[in-house]
C-alpha cells in the first residue's frame, strides 16, 4: 500500500505522493514543444491518463486523494470530477469515499458526472450532468494551467446550486494567469479554496534529475517559468 494507516486512517505523505507522479512518468520533458490548451508552448509535460488508464494505478491514486482530504479536515458529501479530465477519479474516489461513512446506505450518496459536452435542451440537471452532484462537494481536476476548465466547471455547479467546499488539483502547474492571477487566486473569487496535491516547482527538479534531459531543455523549462511561472524554477 503507497498510503500510511494509522489507526486505521490513511495518512497523506507528500513525498510519498510525489514519487509516485516520478516513478509513474505523470511528469517530463519534450525535446520538441508541444502547443498547450492554453495556447502556451512547453519543453514539459504533466499528464495522469497513463495512471488514471490503470485500475491498479487508479485504485493507489484515490487513495491518496482520500487521505489529502483526511489531512485537510474536508468532509464531503460528493467528490465531482471535472469533464471530461477528472471524470473517472472523482467517480471512484466518490464509491470509495461514500463506502467508508457510517451512514452509508440506500438513497444517501449519489455517483455523480459531469457531460463532457452539454445537451443543447432539458433541465439543467440533465444538460451538464449525467448524475448530479448533491450536498457539499468537492470538484477534482488532473492538471491545473489556467485553472479555466476548473472554474467553468465550478460556475456550472453553482448555477445549480451545488455546493462546493473545496477544489483539488492533482497536480498544479504554478502558472500566472493571462490576467496575472495564479489558479488559486482565480478559484477564491468564486468562493472556493484551492488545494494542490503537488506541484510543479517541487516536482521538475526531482523529474530533471531523475530524467536528465539535457541543459537545452533545462535552459527552456526556466525560461518558460521566468515568463508564465508563480515562482522561478532551477533545474
């Protein structure tokens, strides 16, 4: 088992956490950039659908995601995962989670999703969601950039009256906004806190090592940081 259980508990471990994103290849370099969602071009990638393609990989994974919100003091109702990104996490951590309350029981926690595409027509209920979140809820993303699919998703959960208590990112980027704020700054407008299981700045270090892609790619990754980064990186 990756987590610690103490007393029965899983125990988050952030350095735990972050050998399995190096050991599991989430985290890495292209020698040739590749063009981001957010328009950006990057020397460095994170990406969990390896892990997250897995079911043992998976299973690992949501444990950690449990004991960071044990460790967080966050009591949900729901976990909701951002389209179409998050879907398959926030759907297991939710069965797991739901499964391990005392009130666990017919009618009382709900297995929601969210549509990748909305419905042109219906309810709301039915346009966005294919079972829809209920009670305190917290939305689960993969990646954080801009942060800009979160938030949509967020908005979307708010119009219908959803509440949401937190916001997870897997991994953060720790990248400015266009507008100059970070992903956190950007989620508080909306009345949520942002927590991040890992992050970048920790994480490419250790990756540039582990990896040794080489000092052009080195120089690229801190130039990226010096423009769009919260802080600067040193590889």
């Amino acid at each position: 088992m990756l987590e610690e259980i103490i007393f029965g508990v899983l125990v988050f471990n952030a350095n735990k956490f972050n050998k399995f994103v190096l050991d599991n290849g989430v985290i890495g370099f292209f020698r040739n950039p590749i063009m981001l969602k957010s328009g950006r071009e990057s020397h460095w990638y994170v990406n969990w659908r390896t892990v997250t393609g897995s079911v043992y990989l998976t299973d690992k994974l949501t444990d950690f995601v449990l004991a960071f919100v044990g460790h967080n003091k966050l009591r949900p109702d729901c976990f909701y995962g951002v389209p179409e990104g998050a879907t398959k996490l926030a759907v297991i951590t939710q069965y797991k989670w739901a499964r391990e309350q005392k009130d666990y029981g017919s009618g009382r926690y709900v297995l929601p999703m969210g549509r990748g595409k909305p419905k042109e027509h219906g309810e709301l209920k039915d346009r966005y969601f294919l079972g829809m979140p209920r009670g305190k809820t917290i939305v689960v993303e993969d990646v954080t950039t801009t942060g800009d699919s979160l938030i949509s998703a967020i908005r979307v959960l708010k119009e219908a009256d959803v509440e949401v208590v937190a916001a997870i990112g897997l991994t953060n980027r720790m990248e400015k906004r266009d507008d100059g704020k970070t992903v956190e700054q950007a989620v508080k407008e909306l009345g949520v806190k942002y927590y991040a299981m890992s992050d970048a700045t920790e994480l490419l270090p250790m990756a540039y090592e582990k990896l040794q892609p080489g000092e052009e790619i080195g120089n690229k990754v801190e130039e990226y940081f010096k423009k769009y980064g919260t802080k600067e990186v040193i590889l």
